[in-house]
C-alpha cells in the first residue's frame, strides 16, 4: 500500500527535473560571497518582496531566529501571536539563545489586531523589558494555513511603527498566501524590515530559506548566520533547487489549495469526522476526530494516511503538497472512512 503522507509539505521530495539543475549548478564558497547560484537567488528573492537585500540560510527556524537576534538585544520583548512558529515550533530558541522574552498575544486563527499590538507595547519602565520587535507569521501554521488580508497587516504593522517597534514576517509559506489571495508577495514583504520565505516546504526544494530586509539588517543577519555555524560552502546546489521552485512551483501551489479544498469536503461526508471546509484556506486541513488525536494517527498510519496531531486533543492537521495528488486525496479519503467505520 503507499502512503498517503499529509504530515507536512515538508516531506517533498525533488523532481526530476529539480535534480537536474543541482546537479549541474554553477558553485563556488557562499561565506566568501563566492557562489554564483546563492548570490542571484539571493538578489532574485530580495527583488520578489520588495527588500534591498537577501542571505541564504539553512532553515526557517534559522531565518526567523537571526531575524530576532538582529533587532533584538538580551532583556527586550518580542509581541507576537500565541499560536505562532517561534513561540511553539523552534525549540524555545527566542530566549534561549537571544535572551529575549516573546509575548504571546491571542490571535483569531493567528491573526492580530492593531489595537492588540498598541495595548501589549511596554512604557518605558525599569522593572519592565523593552519591547523591540512585532513578529507575524504569513501563512500562519497554527492558524490552519490562514492568509493575512492585506489591509489589516499593513493596519497592524502601522500601530507597531507607531509604537517604534521592527517587525519580522515570518514567511515561511508566503507564497501559498500570493497564490491564494492573488497579490504578490510585496504586499506584504515590503512592510517590514525582515521578511523569511522557505523553499523546503510547498515549493518542494529539499533545504534552504532566504531572509530579507534593509541592507543594514541582512549585512547583521551575515554575521549572526556565522554564529549559528549556518555558514555554507558549495551552497549553490541547495540555492539551484530554490531558484527551480521560484519559476516552476509557485503557481502550482493553486493545485495544493484545491487538493485541500477537495479533502476537506470529502472529510466532511465521513461520519465522526468535523471539519470547517470554509476555513480552509491554503494547503491545510483541521479535522476533529472521536478519539485521541495520538490514537487516530496510529490508527490512519495502519491504513497508509500519514498525519500530525494538531492543537486539539482530538484534531489532526493534514497538510497538502506537490506529491500528493487529486487522486491520491480521493483514496485518502476511502481509507479514512474505513479507518474510522
């Protein structure tokens, strides 16, 4: 039986053509500035959101992490959303290596207010850290995939500025969010003073993502990257790979959004099943289910449906990439339903 894997569009693996290009990248040593492919992928990217400047880091987790680093000193305070990547998925790795202390603010499906951000802002106060930094997310994750309307983030990133506070988006999926709301991606990037975007996930590249902002604050992030041993050498094999998912694998991600569209419907018809196909958004499906979430996921992995437990007791996430097709979301679906019988 093959499985049918929604744990993460993480999971994706190269196309053929994909390992064409990394093979016969152009190389050369990126911490020397040296490599050909990492410098016009960096320039490319920088162009797309509408920032001076781009670096090629490892991961997500890295790019968000010297973003904060970079705007950030110990003792100051990051306002972000409670659900969000930084505070739930990097390891704890805010305060730990910056000694920073996030501020988890409750969102509605990872979205923020102006009058949140304005009302978190600390007075100035010996007995209170600095607040420094507005972190967003974009798509948010924990949000299930949600996509920031324009105007309200750029309401929000006003009441940050107004309160003198950077702000970092954390971009991770934000082309999922150009494709689904059908504006460019520097609609949003633009705003900031840090943008990160992953290659790894639903562009289907197997490493690396690019952060992006003010020329003095990626000139900074090259040297928190050292620090963080993020560094490559021959990195044009992982930035070729990245440059063939900008021009062959954004647009595609419509497929993915569809594909989750069809899930969630098919989902909705199983008995036992609860899911609100109307939030489904981008590339992620929320299903509740009658028994324990770690149960269900044990149960579908017996029957080829590989998924997460997501933040519920009973909720799965099941997320949909460039290796999962229509069809495959059709026998997903068949397999849940005698899963669950």
């Amino acid at each position: 039986m093959k499985p049918i894997d929604f744990r993460s569009d993480t999971v994706t693996k190269p196309t053929p053509a994909m390992r064409r290009v990394i093979a016969d990248a152009e190389v050369g040593d990126d911490v020397y500035g040296e490599d050909p492919t990492v410098r016009r992928l960096e320039e490319r990217v920088a162009e797309r959101l509408g920032l001076e400047a781009a670096v090629f880091v490892p991961s997500g987790t890295q790019a968000n992490q010297i973003a904060i680093g970079t705007h950030c000193r110990q003792g100051d305070e990051v306002l972000t959303e409670a659900g969000s990547h930084i505070i739930q998925y990097e390891g704890g790795a805010v305060p730990a290596l910056w000694g920073v202390q996030p501020a988890p603010l409750p969102g509605q499906r990872g979205l923020l207010t102006p009058e949140q951000v304005a009302e978190a802002v600390r007075t100035e106060n010996v007995h209170a850290p600095r607040t420094r930094l507005l972190s967003l997310e974009n798509t948010h994750n924990r949000g299930g995939g949600s996509v920031w309307p324009v105007e309200r983030f750029r309401a929000v990133v006003e009441a940050a500025r107004a309160a003198k506070l950077a702000v970092h988006l954390d971009g991770a999926r934000l082309f999922n969010a150009e494709v689904a709301a059908g504006v460019p991606v520097s609609a949003w990037a633009k705003l900031t003073d840090s943008t990160s975007v992953c290659f790894s996930k639903g562009l289907g590249a197997p490493v690396g993502s690019v952060l992006a902002g003010r020329a003095d604050v990626i000139y900074e992030a090259r040297r928190l990257r050292k620090r963080l041993g993020g560094g490559m050498r021959q990195a044009g094999v992982l930035a070729a790979a990245a440059l063939y998912a900008l021009d062959n694998h954004v647009a595609r991600l419509a497929e993915d959004h569809a594909n989750a569209r069809r899930l969630a419907a098919g989902l909705a018809e199983i008995p036992g099943v609860k899911v609100d196909a109307a939030q489904v958004e981008t590339n992620m499906v929320f299903a509740e289910l009658t028994r324990p979430a770690t149960e269900t996921v044990a149960l579908l992995a017996k029957h080829g449906v590989l998924t997460n437990p997501a933040g519920g007791p009973r909720s799965l996430r099941l997320v949909t990439h460039l290796d999962v097709s229509a069809a495959d979301i059709d026998e997903a679906v068949a397999r849940i339903r005698r899963a669950v019988a």
